[in-house]
C-alpha cells in the first residue's frame, strides 16, 4: 500500500475494535418522511436530539480553558471534506485540519469518514500557516496503542507473539505493529540458551532456533517516548502465583528489583515470578510527577507491603520513611504565616511546598482568573502564604496568598 507505513494497519476484526475508540459514528434516523406535523412536535424532537449525550472527550474540550497544545488527544466532528483534506471543529478553539502527509498515512480510514462523524486525534502542529490546528490521526492511534500497552501491563495481559529475529541480548517481536525486545533473560527455563561458556556467537545461534516460534508473553515496560517495548516470558500459573504470595503479609519489608517503570509507577520483582506495584503516590512523600526521575528499571528498593488483594500486591517506598505530615502537626496551625515554593498548577489552583513534602493548595478562587493566578505566584519562587485549613490526619492544607504590602 503506497504512502502508508509498512506494520502500521492491522487484521481487520481488531482494527474495527481500534476504529471504535477513534470514531463514534453519530446514527441519528434520516428518514425524511416522517416529519413532525406541528411546530410544538418540531420542538420536542429538537430538544430530544439535542439532549444526546457527549462524549467525555468533548465535555473536556467545551470545559477547557486553554486551547489545544502540542501533542494532545483532541475530538470533534467532521464539518468539511476536501480533497486530501478533512476539517475538523475543535469548538471553541477553532478548526484542526487532516492535510498532506498526515491525510496519506490515513487515507484508507479518511475515505470512509462522513460529515458529523467524531474523530479523534492528536495535535502536530498548534497553528498553521493558514491559522487551523493541524492533526494527525496516525499520532493518535500510537497514543492509543501505547495506552493499551500500560493497561496490559498492570493487568498482566498475556500475549500470543511471533518472534521475528533474534540477535545476541535475546528476541524481537511485534505487538500492534510495533517492535519490541525480549531480553534473553526474560524467557522461560525450556527456552532459555543453554551455552556453559557463555559464548556470544553459540547463544545467538541458539536463540535463532526460536525465530518463526509463537511465544506467551507480557509486556512489562512501555516508554512511548523512546518507542520502548519490553517483553517477558516468565508468568507463572495463577496456582502457582497464589502459593507464592501466600507467603508474604502486609506490613512485610523487602528489598526487590525495579522490573517496569510506567506513567502510573513502577513494578518491583520480589521473587522470580512475583510482582508488585509502588504507585507514584506511594513513592514519595513530596510531589512525584515522573517515576522515571527516582528509579531505573534494574534498581534495587526497599519497600513495604501496603496491601494484598485479588492476587495483586501494592508496595510502597515512602512508608519507609519519616512522614513529615507528623512533625508538622508541633509547627504549624491553621492562621499561622508561612513561607512557600510554588511547586505545580493545576485546574483548583497553584500547590505550594512549606517543606519537603507537606504542600497546600492556593485556590483559583482567589484570583480573577487562571492568568491572575500564573502571574502572581510564579513556578519555582517563593511567597508568604496564611494557612486557612490544616488537617494533618489526612494530609491537608489549604493556603492564601499573602499580597505583598506596597
């Protein structure tokens, strides 16, 4: 198929599935003979179609204060199709428009597209020349695809693949047209190269014996950024897995090794065929906003069992440590002065650090707007704050801004 990437279109059952992620195609009745005789019967019908429920995607984009920016997931329906070309509106930020490279790639999708169709996809370009939101429905299924592969990873899919090559450090093979690598110490006992020397060149050759052989496998590292896939073959039975965790308890502390590192948190090996997951709010006491700045995959860690359920294991790293929420409670108090760090925005306001891992949270209300808020209290810098809520049992405080005197 000319103009399209070769791995990036896929059986037709499971691309219909993908489809239904990406378009939900409007079904209203265009039977234009049965029309309402009376404008009170022309009213209801209005109202009742206008009632239709909107996509969760759609709420979030009429309830967004900042427009597109690059990279995002956005949706809307189709109100224009040209050659090569479909326009997409993006209220109430404008227009997205599917052109030249970007229309080729997905061309076979686009010629099935009509007007009122939702499409979804992601934005390449924020303003173009022509001032539209350029889009990429290609971007958007990879979006879609490496979200799939951090579901399958918490949920411990099992995967049917095929290996297509092998090289000395272990297997290729392709998951949604995408290649990943599965380390030669990731296989099972039956498949892993038995070579007593350790030979390079012979654990090549035995790995090559694999190639064309379907294998059961996890996916136990997805890094869109890097294009990184990591599987593994060692899952063992869900009897075997149940006796194995019969042997720990919560409260237990352990030393394991960092297997995965994904958006959400990390997954930490505590014995061969035994994983847990460390939350990214269970990493830290402060504010932790990509996992992969603390832990490698290959660190060792200390952690603790928090909990035990439906043969999943939740660990922690910051249960180890000193909770600082406890030493606050002898220095602070709600009317108290203090001196903060604004640490991050969010959609209720700004979060500001007091210290090492206690923040509170200056409201939105208290400004104008969001762009008061920014201009006012700048990322990084420091400010004085009163506190107005202070309730340390649950980690919660609340703060406002002290305008400085003039």
């Amino acid at each position: 198929m000319q103009g399209i990437t070769p791995g990036l279109w896929i059986p037709c059952q499971i691309y219909m599935a993908i489809i239904q992620s990406i378009f939900k195609k409007k079904t209203e009745d265009k039977d234009t003979t049965k029309k309402p005789h009376t404008s009170e019967e022309q009213e209801k019908e209005t109202s009742l179609r206008d009632k239709k429920p909107e996509s969760a995607m759609a709420v979030f984009l009429s309830e967004s204060k900042n427009p597109p920016q690059l990279g995002e997931l956005v949706e809307g329906p189709v109100i224009a199709i040209d050659r090569a070309k479909v326009f997409i509106d993006l209220h109430p930020f404008g227009t997205g428009i599917i052109y030249g490279r970007e229309y080729l790639q997905a061309r076979d999708i686009l010629r099935k597209v009509n007007l009122g169709d939702n499409i979804a996809a992601k934005v390449v370009e924020e303003e173009s020349k022509d001032g539209y939101v350029e889009l990429s429905l290609k971007e958007a299924r990879q979006a879609l695809i490496w979200g799939e592969a951090e579901i399958a990873i918490a949920g411990k899919t099992i995967f049917d693949l095929t290996v297509k090559e092998a090289n000395k450090g272990g297997l290729i093979l392709e998951w949604q047209g995408i290649q990943g690598f599965l380390p030669a110490s990731q296989l099972k006992t039956e498949h892993y190269p038995r070579v007593e020397d350790g030979d390079k060149d012979r654990i090549l050759e035995e790995l090559k014996r694999l190639v064309g052989e379907r294998l059961s496998v996890i996916i136990i590292t997805a890094d869109p950024k890097e294009g990184k896939l990591i599987f593994s073959e060692k899952e063992p039975t869900q009897e075997e897995k149940g006796k194995i965790i019969d042997k720990y308890n919560v409260g237990d502390t352990l030393e394991g090794e960092v297997t995965g590192i994904v958006e959400f948190g990390a997954f930490v090996k505590l014995e061969e065929g035994l994983e847990g997951l460390v939350h990214i709010s269970e990493m830290d006491w402060g504010l932790v906003e990509d996992p992969k700045i603390l832990f490698s995959v290959g660190d060792k860690v200390n952690v603790r069992i928090i909990e035990i359920k439906d043969g999943k294991i939740s660990l922690s790293v910051k249960a180890l440590k000193e909770n600082p929420w406890k030493e606050a409670t002898e220095k602070y108090k709600k009317g108290d002065t203090v001196s903060g760090v604004v640490i991050k925005y969010n959609k209720h306001g700004a979060l500001v650090s007091i210290e090492e891992g206690v923040a509170g949270l200056v409201h939105i209300s208290e400004f104008e707007s969001e762009d008061k808020l920014r201009g006012a209290l700048e990322l990084g810098k420091s400010y004085q704050f009163s506190i107005t809520l202070f309730e340390p049992k649950e980690q919660r405080m609340t703060l406002s801004y002290t305008t400085p005197q003039t």
